[in-house]
C-alpha cells in the first residue's frame, strides 16, 4: 500500500517483475486519485450536481416559498443556497442557505405584487454545484392583505379522473376573495390530510382503488392573507365491486354455430361464470369481484356431458365502477380470445 500521500491528488503507476535475471518489462500504467482530507474512505469527493423539481409558490402579500428536491448526480450536498433576481436573466444574489437535508425556504419581506426568480444551487466541501433552472413567483397584491375570509367553495363534485388512476375533485369558487386552495380528504374516516391548489380543482393520484376504500373530501378557498374560509360541503366515494357476466351470442351471424354451445363460460382467476346453454342467446347472473388483475380462462364442451376444456387467455384488470360482458364462444369455434365490452 501507498501510503503518505497528498489529498485530492493523482497518482499513476506502474508494476514491473525481477528475478536474479533482472528485471522484466513494465506494466502498462494506471492511476488513482486520495480523497479530499474530508471525503469518506473508497470514494472520491466530487461537487454535487444541480437541484431538481425547483418550485416557487407565493404564500401572501410578502413572501414566497421555495421547494426543491435533491440532485441526482454528484456528491452529497452539505447545505443548499437560494439565489434571487428580479429578472430571469438578471444577476443572481444568494439570499439565504438551509442544511443539505432540508429542501425548502421562504423568502420574507418582499413587496407586495412583486415578481421574483429563484435559483437553488448545492454545495458540499468540494465546492458549489451547478445552479438549478430558475422559477418565479409574484407576490399578492397588498389590498388583498385585509380582505375578509372568503367565501365556502360550492358545488364540489367527485368522479374518476382521465386515466382511472385516481380521483377529480372540482367545486364552483366562491365569489370574492378565493387567491387559492385547500383540499382536505380523509381516507376510511381518519384524518384529513391538506392538499393546495390555485385552481378549482384537484387530480388525486395518491388514493388506491381497493375494494372498500372510502374517501371523502372538502373545500377551503383560501385568500391572500392566507385565511381559510369556511369549508365546502362533502363529497365521498367507497370503492365498490366489479360486476360481470357472461353472454351467449345468437346463433344467427354469430360464431356460434347453429346448435349452440351446450355448456361453456370464462373462469377469472378461480371464479366460474357459466353462459346459458341450449341454443339461445342470454346473460348468465352478474356476479361480483374486488377489482385487480385475474387469469382469465375460457372454459367449453361440445355437447352435454362432454368433458370441459380450459384455455388461458392471459391476465385482465378489472376495474371499479365498470361492469363487464364477456361473450362466450362455442367449443367448435376454439376462439383464442373472448370478447368483452364494460359500462
């Protein structure tokens, strides 16, 4: 081992071999670098990379809030510096520092109906990393200091958002005062937990549609003093059952042939649905399922009191607040599929 050496220093070799003969030719070099005096051991201090998901939110009349996450590249930060302008392009001014594990600072003092530009940059012993993309903010106007509390937001509506992945909450602003808002939900009837939004309305990703969940939500409009007012009336949803069932198609320009499926139906994941046998068309019972993914299987004879055969079809994801039909094919027909539609 080497030892004695400068930190943050690099150093190259090379390896050669002797015996009584002499020595041998040399290896082809290599190098290393010492950490910095207060870098840990095994890994080289390097500067930390530039802060993401900068945020800037003004909270009234004279201040703004600035949120950050952690760079995803460098080294660790030690502490992070918030710079100012008063134009994106301007000269930046630290204004203030926080702990390298803490990812917010207000700014105070400010004039009212201000705009101001942000930059995050982190810092670590090695030095300052790059600054992060600038974002802004404008400060409330100073009338809106004094205001009343406004309004309770009215009409709050509740349905399924674009993607079925989780909730659309809107309501109807009240008619003066509302700078922005708050919603609150509470899950299965615990605690509310808060949510902010400058628009009337709120995409809630974070729910899970499980059978039983229940999830309730009101409205606060907030002003620029931020001063709630009083809150919306509630609106609640409660995960419900998946409803499906199986369907025969008629036998005129239908797959199905002329003397019908005498016994069929799909299996999800180990739930039997069985289709009407005998020749005509018709829907078995609905019956209900938690919402999820199954294997989906399709199960035919082709007469009575032939034996069943099962063919896998892959996996489907039922999901709630659907209803599903599943159209049964006969056994001479051996589909590779089985057709579905959802309401």
């Amino acid at each position: 081992m080497n030892t004695g050496l400068s930190a943050s220093t690099y150093y190259y070799y090379k390896v050669e071999a002797q015996n009584s003969e002499g020595k041998g030719e040399q290896s082809l070099w290599t190098f290393a670098v010492t950490n910095s005096a207060s870098g840990g051991s095994g890994e080289v201090a390097t500067k930390p990379g530039r802060p993401t998901g900068v945020t800037a939110t003004a909270q009234n009349s004279s201040s703004i809030k600035i949120t950050w996450s952690a760079p995803t590249s460098g080294g660790t930060p030690t502490r992070y510096n918030i710079l100012r302008s008063s134009s994106s392009s301007g000269s930046y001014t630290e204004i203030g520092n926080v702990s390298g594990t803490t990812y917010s600072y207000t700014d105070t003092g400010l004039s009212a109906s201000t705009v101001c530009y942000y930059r995050v940059q982190a810092q670590n012993s090695e030095g300052k990393g790059e600054d992060s993309l600038y974002v802004s903010a404008t400060t409330s106007s100073a009338s809106g200091g004094s205001s009343s509390p406004p309004g309770a937001p009215t009409s709050p509506k509740i349905s399924l958002n674009s993607g079925e992945t989780g909730f659309l909450v809107t309501w109807t602003a009240p008619s003066t005062g509302a700078y922005s808002y708050n919603v609150y939900r509470s899950t299965s009837g615990g605690s509310p937990t808060k949510t902010s939004t400058y628009v009337n309305s709120f995409n809630d990703t974070s729910v899970t549609l499980t059978y039983g969940n229940s999830y309730s939500y009101y409205i606060k409009a907030v002003n620029s003093s931020n001063t709630e007012g009083s809150a919306s009336a509630t609106v609640s949803v409660t995960i419900p059952k998946v409803k499906v069932r199986a369907y025969k198609p008629a036998s005129s320009g239908e797959v199905i042939s002329a003397s019908g499926i005498f016994r069929g139906g799909i299996i999800i994941g180990s739930t039997t649905i069985e289709a009407p046998s005998g020749s005509a068309s018709g829907y078995s019972s609905y019956i209900e399922l938690n919402p999820g993914s199954y294997k989906l299987q399709y199960g035919y004879s082709a007469s009575v009191g032939s034996s069943i055969t099962y063919k896998e079809l892959g996996n489907i994801t039922l999901k709630p607040f659907h209803t599903y039909d599943f159209s049964v094919y006969n056994g001479s027909t051996k589909a590779d599929t089985v057709n579905f539609v959802y309401n």
